[in-house]
C-alpha cells in the first residue's frame, strides 16, 4: 500500500474515533465530569510517557528545561486543553452531544478568524463571509430565543486558542502532549483522593470490567491523535478539510441516537453552521486552485 493511501487511513481513522467517543464518554456519565477529566489527564500522561520512552525521545523532554521562551506557550496550551477537554466531557456526559457536534462544525471557521486576525493571515472574501453566517447564527439564537449554545462557543473557543499556541511551540508532538497532561496529575490526583474520600469517585461506583474504562480515558484520547499527526501529513489540505467534518457529523448522529433532540436556537444555529462550512469549503478550493495556477505544488 503507498505511502499516500495509508496517510488517508490515518486520518480518516482519526476522524471517527473522535466522532465516536461520546459513545464512550457515555459510559462514564455515572462518574462526576471533573472525576472524568481528572483520570483522563492521569491516564493520559501515563500512556504518552510510555510511547516517550518507546521512541526513545527522554533526551527532547529533558530539553525542555533549556527552551525557556517556550514555557508561557506551554502553560496556556495546558490550561486551555483542559478547559476543552473538562468542556467536552461535560457535554458529552450531562446530555448535550449535539452541542459539542457543533462546535467542531464552527471550530474550522474560528481557526480561519483568528489565523487572519492574530498571524494576519490573507482571508479571502468567502472565507471572511463564512466566520460572518456562523457568528450571525450565534446572534440570532440570542435575539429570536434567548439563547446561546455556549457549551458549543467555549468548546470552539478553548480549542482555537489552544491551536493558536501550539503553533509557538516547537518541541516534538507527543512531548508537549506529556507536558500539558503530566502538568495537570497532581491537581488531578488531588481531586481524585478528595471525591473517592467523599464518596463520588468510582469507587462504589463501577464494578468489574468498568474499571477498565479509567485507564482507556488515556489511550481513547491518544491514540486519535496520534493517527491524526501521522495521517495529516499526506493528506492534500483540502481533502483534510472536508474529511475533518467527519468527526461532528458522526457525533451528531450518536447525540440525536442518544435520545437529544435539536431546540429551535440549535437548529437554527446548525443552519448557519452548515452555510458557513459550504462557505469555508468553496474558499479552500479557491486557495487550492490559485496556488495550482501559481505553480505551486
């Protein structure tokens, strides 16, 4: 199999696995979502140390203490990645699925705003109209109903300003990965004594093979992204993009088969997310095709 068509089963895997985790974040919904989080980080630094030592990169880690200008990078980057993780998971849990669909539907469009707005970036006009609908979306859930889908807002929000930060950071990706978790244990170790010594941990809770689903908070969290790191790299950009709807579109399916159904203001919002997304899609395909007529390959 070539190299190309391997990269495309990368990533594709990658899109669902993400698309189909709230089904396993489901299992977890008898567990408090901070519990969930906080073994999610524990598990997860476990497993990204372990694929560390494996390929052999304590040397980079170890580095680390020598890039001193990447340490504010670092540190936003670990708290933003968890206030969307702890976001998601509280989605995901406390019956709001369609809402974290939603916000990977609009997370694209966020990221084309704040490239423009903060790398400055050349938007082309499309892809400016595209952030317009979806922020018009946002506006008129608020004017006509009353409300907004903030859990969809923040999720974007918290993952576009942690993209942003990782673009400062220049250590191998599986490192940083380790640090922004292994940063986070001893708080979560805290509040995981603190719930089990009160009664709301998982003890008393899960019984037999449930136990299991602590240690797979880690690996269901890596693995696609690790799939995603290795895929993206042989993947043209536009095919990227319209593979990357994958993931909200599948969630969507779990939430509406999980029993949620579509308020008037989320279904309006969708409407607008969808006509924003056609929007980002047609301005891809137009970068695409000036670089092809430049001559870049």
């Amino acid at each position: 199999m070539g190299g190309s068509k391997i990269c495309y089963i990368y990533f594709v895997l990658s899109q669902a696995i993400w698309g189909v985790l709230p089904a396993f974040w489901l299992l977890l919904r008898q567990l408090p979502p901070l519990y969930t989080l906080a073994s999610r980080i524990v598990w997860a630094s476990v497993f990204c140390f372990l694929l560390i030592l494996q390929k052999k990169l304590l040397p980079d880690l170890k580095g680390v203490r020598q890039e001193r200008w990447q340490w504010p990078y670092i540190a936003g980057a670990c708290i933003f990645i968890t206030l969307n993780w702890g976001a998601y998971i509280y989605a995901t849990t406390q019956g709001f699925i369609l809402q974290a669909s939603l916000a990977y539907f609009i997370n694209p469009i966020i990221l084309v705003f704040f490239g423009g707005l903060i790398f400055h970036e050349r938007l082309r006009p499309v892809q400016k109209l595209s952030v317009v609908v979806a922020a018009t979306g946002l506006v008129l859930a608020f004017c006509l109903y009353g409300v907004v889908p903030w859990l969809s807002f923040f999720i974007c929000l918290s993952w576009a300003i942690y993209s942003m930060l990782k673009k400062k950071v220049r250590l191998d990706s599986q490192v940083s990965v380790f640090i922004e978790s292994f940063s986070m244990v001893p708080l979560s170790l805290l509040f995981i004594a603190f719930s089990e010594y009160h009664g709301m941990g998982a003890v008393g809770t899960f019984q037999g093979w449930q136990w299991l689903l602590l240690p797979a908070t880690g690996i269901v969290t890596a693995i696609p992204m690790m799939l995603f790191s290795a895929g993206v790299k042989g993947v043209p950009i536009t095919t990227g993009g319209m593979l990357m709807y994958l993931s909200p579109s599948i969630t969507l399916v779990i939430g509406l088969l999980s029993g949620e159904t579509i308020t008037p203001p989320l279904r309006l919002t969708f409407c607008f997310a969808w006509v924003a997304v056609a929007l980002y899609m047609y301005g891809l395909y137009q970068t695409i095709k000036g670089l092809r007529e430049s001559g870049y390959h």
